[in-house]
C-alpha cells in the first residue's frame, strides 16, 4: 500500500532551514516504514533571488516570498517555522488558524507568553504540533532514558549541565540577529539553556524552583553588513550597535522530584566549539554525554567487579535506542544532521496515528516557562517558582 503524503512548506532555509530540508529528504530513505511522509512542497524566504536558489539547492517543489501566501496555498499541510523567534508566535497562530499542522525551532516563543498563545492556537484550531527540541533524539540520550525509566540509575540526585561555545569571543563579530533581544528573546539563555532545560524535563522531571545569573561581556558591536548561511556574516565596523542578550547565563535548579541541577550556558567559552553536555548522578548509577561525542554515552553502575570501578565508555550503534540501527553497521557513527531525521521520522509517524510527536507546543510552552523564570530570577537576585 502507497504511504500516505502530508505536504510542507518550510519558512526559512539558511543553518536550520538547510538542516531541515536535509531530514525531510533522508527520512524516508532510512525509515521505509514511514506510512506517513513528507513531501517538500514550497520553501520560503523574503529574497527572492536567494531563496529560489535555495529551493533549487535543497531539493523543494517550488517557493514564495510571502509566508502569508504560503500558508493559504491549498496543497500545503504543514507549515514548518525555522526563522528568527520574533516571527514564530506570528506564523504559527496564522498557520494553525488555516488548518495547518504545525512544526517549529527551538525555542517556541519569545516569551512565556508567546508560547502560550502558540500552544492555544494549535489547541483551538485542533491541529497537530511538533517543536525541535532535537537533541532528545540523540541516541546516547535516547538510551540514557531508557536506562532512566528502567530505574538502573536509582532516584536521581544531580543534574549538572553545560553548553558552551566560543564563536562571538571576537568584538568584532557581527550584531546578527541573534544577539538583538528584539528578534532572538534572549542569547545563550534562550538558545542553549532552552536545549538544556528541554533535556532536564526529558530525563529528570519537572522543574520546581529556579535561581538565574545573566552577564553580557561585549556590550556593543559592529552591525551587520551581510549574512552568512551558517551563523555569522560580514560586519560594518563603521557602525556600531548594542547587544540586547546574555552572553552568558547560569542557573541552579530544584525539581519536583527532590534532584538538584546546575545549568552554564555561555559563547565565551574559548575552545568550545559545542560542547553540549550532561552528568545525571543516582542512587545506583551515573550516565555523562558530550555532544562533541555523540555517538558515545559514559555509564556507571556498582555492580563491577571490584577493582575495576568507573564510567563505561558505551559505544551507542548497535541500534539498542529507537534510532541506530536504521542507519550504518555498529560503530560506523551517525551525526549532528541525524537528530533531525530522527525528529522527522518521529513526527511523521506520529502524524500518521493523529498524534502530535514529542516534543510539541506544551513541552514548548513549558520550556518557555522556565527560560522566562530563570531571567525574573536573575533580574530579582532570588529563588523563583516555576508554575505552569
């Protein structure tokens, strides 16, 4: 029986929308049970010259110019949002109002409140929704769940978690649109904290209370002259202008179930090009992950031999997590653009069944709820509650 196809269009086509088109092109080629699939109907951005040849470049049908149009083509059944955070509260009540399913980046709104009018529009409009939290599809922190659920780590004391980078230590790196309050909500908060937070409430549980620290190093910056496919682009140094996001942001956390958590994101961190990481501590056991050694995941448990205690380095592409062994024989690694396929894969063949995927707006709209927290916290000076 032919799968059944759900059309997309795709706003956005530079690092994410590139990273996006590369998932819809590749699920089915590695996931052939997909009942439900993508096609890659329309692609979307506001230069014509440059996001025809993007079209062209990534593989989609056709494009428009004008997300407006987009979303009142008839043979678009998905709208996928993978612009700047100022436009996706927008895009996403105008798409959900049209009976679009709706797919968005991390993180949901700009605000708390943005993601909870997002999270209401697709509620009321009873559509279905996905946010692209990819990292939960990571198959060392897939399988760091399960060993979580199946209680081999025992109750879970600690979290501690870090992400840092380094590609803005230069002043003279440009004033992209990341770094402008007005357009991104937040920088590194939003940015990787949100990756974090999202990997916290995935793995340990909900969040309780929250106490924030936030510090902007490079306080102005030449403006932009032209940008770049990836995150950058050429800087004006004749012109100057202020950034309006931490540089750095730092939390502790309590969660309900009695853990505590630390929390460093930052882009000064020199030599750090992504380093995503995690260490959970329980009663029984340990499991640590690095981004940068993603196909690996350190486990610790007591039941060793004696004198041979410590981490395990567990190589993870035997296809023991839901994702692996659809790709290459264990050992022949997968990477960064393969969480999306992953999400993808899981989006869709939770579309197939009527559902929404997970993660979706209410994981969005939480996530946004603790972003939100942590920046009253830092701003207060005190313990904050987190209350959904």
């Amino acid at each position: 029986m032919a799968a059944k196809t759900l059309n997309v269009g795709l706003i956005g086509y530079r690092f994410m929308g590139k990273a996006h088109s590369n998932a819809y092109r590749q699920v089915a080629r590695f996931f052939p049970e997909l009942t439900t699939v993508p096609v890659m109907k329309a692609l979307c951005g506001r230069d014509e010259t440059e996001v025809k040849a993007a079209a062209d470049l990534l593989g989609w049908q056709s494009y428009e110019t004008d997300w407006r149009k987009l979303i009142e083509r008839p043979d678009i059944d998905i709208i996928d949002i993978a612009t700047p955070g100022n436009f996706h509260a927008e895009i996403a009540v105008a798409a959900a109002q049209a009976g679009k399913h709706v797919l968005c980046e991390k993180p949901l709104g700009n605000s708390a409140a943005e993601g909870k009018t997002m999270l209401n529009a697709v509620t009321k409009a009873g559509v279905l929704h996905g946010v692209y939290f990819n990292y939960r599809k990571v198959p060392a922190i897939a399988l760091a769940k399960q060993l979580i659920d199946s209680a081999l780590l025992g109750k879970i004391y600690h979290w501690r978690a870090t992400y840092l980078q380094d590609w803005i230590v230069d002043p003279d790196f440009p004033l992209v649109w990341r770094l402008k309050k007005e357009l991104a909500g937040s920088g590194s908060h939003g940015d990787l904290n949100a990756h974090l937070i999202d990997m916290a409430r995935y793995l340990v549980g909900e969040f309780r209370e929250v106490n924030g620290l936030f510090e902007t190093f490079v306080k102005k910056r030449p403006e932009l002259a032209a940008a770049d496919s990836r995150l950058g682009g050429t800087a004006d140094k004749s012109r100057l202008g202020d950034v309006t996001v931490d540089d750095a942001s730092i939390f502790l956390a309590r969660f309900e179930n009695g853990a505590v958590g630390t929390f460093e994101a930052t882009r000064f961190a020199l030599g750090r090009k992504n380093f995503n990481t995690f260490e959970i501590n329980g009663s029984k056991g340990s499991v640590a992950f690095n981004q940068e050694r993603m196909n690996e995941l350190e486990v610790y448990t007591e039941d060793t031999a004696a004198g041979t205690y410590g981490f395990r380095n567990v190589n993870v592409t035997s296809g023991a997590d839901p994702y692996t062994g659809h790709f290459w024989p264990t050992a022949h690694i997968i990477g960064y653009e393969h969480t999306f396929i992953n999400f993808i894969y899981d989006a869709f063949t939770a579309f197939g069944k009527g559902e929404c995927p997970s993660p979706n707006f209410e994981d969005g709209y939480k996530n946004n709820v603790i972003l939100d927290q942590v920046t009253k916290s830092a701003e207060s000076r005190q313990w904050e509650h987190v209350v959904f």
